[in-house]
C-alpha cells in the first residue's frame, strides 16, 4: 500500500453523478460543445480523466483524479446551471484509471447501454434508479465502448 501511494504520488478517486439537461433543442449542441470545451481545460490542468455520456436529456459523468480537484469540480458542478437534478454516487478510491487516455471522453446515445438498462429492469436512460454496482458496469461497458471506437 505504502509503494503504491509513492509509485503513484497520490490516491486516485472515482466520482460519478448522473444528472438532466436544461438546454433546449436549440442551445443542446453549442451547451454541449461548451461543456467539453471547460471539462477538458480543467480536467487537463488538474490531472482529472474520465467519459460524459449523454442520452435522452440525462447526463452520466463518471470522473477521475485526486480527492481535492473532484470536491473543487463538484462544487462547480452544482452551481452549473445547464443541468439539474444531480444525483452523486459514491465517492470511492481506485487503484488504477479507466480512462487515462482522455481528459473527458465523450459518448452519445449507444444501443448497448440501452439494452444494458434494460436489463437491469430500468426503462429509458435513469442511471439514478442503478445501485453502486450497476454503476460500475456501465462505466465498463464505456470503456469497452471507447476501446472499440473505429
Ligand atoms: C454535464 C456537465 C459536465 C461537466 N463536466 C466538467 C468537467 O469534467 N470538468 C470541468 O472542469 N467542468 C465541467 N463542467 C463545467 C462546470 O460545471 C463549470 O461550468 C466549469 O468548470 C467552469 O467553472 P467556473 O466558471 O467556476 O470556472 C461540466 C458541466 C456540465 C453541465
């Protein structure tokens, strides 16, 4: 444990939240377009990686980086008024990222996730209604989605 925190310079948490969009049909895209634009100058300064998946006008973010930058991006999170309603998972340490590669990945509407959803009894896109370890699987099927992007 000791030559890991030394290996690694500090612990590493995961952060996930799903919440709703407040954009229009309109302002959806530039919001969205925006939205990546400030992730990923935050993200890149403060070490933070992670994917946004968007469908059905719900939000999914699962986030990753060192204790103090999650709890500064979830205070700006919630005063961000182009979503509402967020729900927070647990905050949790990880031993290794899943998306080291990408300061905020984005993924749109994909079928699997659906009939993921499905599956587990929720009809629609309400990553609200998954417990902890459902959360868990639909992280990794993002990234089986991002490995498998052409
Ligand atoms: C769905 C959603 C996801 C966001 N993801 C991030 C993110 O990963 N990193 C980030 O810095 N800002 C993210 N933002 C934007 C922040 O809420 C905030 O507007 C931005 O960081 C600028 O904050 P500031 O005005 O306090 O500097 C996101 C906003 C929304 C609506």
């Amino acid at each position: 444990m000791v030559f890991l925190f030394f290996s690694r310079g500090y612990l590493v948490f995961k952060l996930s939240y799903t919440s709703k969009t407040t954009s229009s049909k309109e302002q959806l895209l530039i919001d969205l377009r925006n939205i990546l634009s400030e992730a990923r100058n935050f993200n890149v300064l403060h070490d933070v990686t992670g994917v946004l998946y968007f469908a059905d006008g719900t939000f999914f973010q699962y986030l990753e980086g060192e204790k103090d930058d999650l709890f500064i991006l979830k205070e700006k999170l919630e005063k961000d008024l182009r979503h509402t309603e967020l729900q927070f998972f647990e905050m949790q340490e990880i031993e290794v990222r899943k998306f080291s590669d990408w300061a905020m990945k984005y993924v749109s509407k994909q079928s699997m996730i659906q009939q993921y959803l499905l599956s587990c009894n929720v009809l629609g896109f309400h990553p609200e209604q998954l417990s902890q370890q459902q959360v868990n699987e639909l992280v990794d099927l993002l990234v089986f989605i991002e490995d498998h992007a052409a």
